[in-house]
C-alpha cells in the first residue's frame, strides 16, 4: 500500500471539562463552610473543601488523599 492509498482516521480530540457553577467552590473559604454545617452531610463537605483545596493548587492532580485528608480535618474541627 503507497501513502496516497492510505486512509487515516480522524483523531479523537480531547474536549476540555466544562465546570458548572453549582459544583464550584472557588473564593470559598473555610469560614464559609461554617454556614454549612447545619444542612448538608458530613461528607459533601469534605467533598467541598478538598475540591476548594484542589482549585487553590490550579487544578494540579496528584494530590488527591492529601486534599480528602486535610478537608477531613478541617470539617472535624469546624464540626468539633
């Protein structure tokens, strides 16, 4: 087969994440947090902060126990 008789297949484009505000937690400081103690579960919080955590690091992966374990901390102490 010459290169002229050779088909190529599109390439499969990666399409960046879209991210939604109802999930953003950006600018939202523990203090914050406080407000949310009375109405959500322990873990959405925990979820929140380390994802707080993770946009305060621009978005570099490979933290992401670090991040779980710390949030852990803070919603203990918050809740504590």
């Amino acid at each position: 087969m010459t290169n002229s008789q050779a088909t190529t297949q599109p390439k499969n484009e990666v399409k960046p994440r879209k991210k939604h505000a109802s999930t953003s937690t950006k600018g939202k400081d523990v203090v914050d947090l406080k407000s949310d103690l009375s109405g959500s579960p322990r873990e959405e919080l925990i979820r929140k902060t380390a994802y707080s955590l993770y946009e305060a690091r621009h978005c570099v992966n490979g933290f992401e126990l670090d991040d779980w374990l710390q949030a852990e901390a803070t919603v203990n102490q918050l809740q504590g």
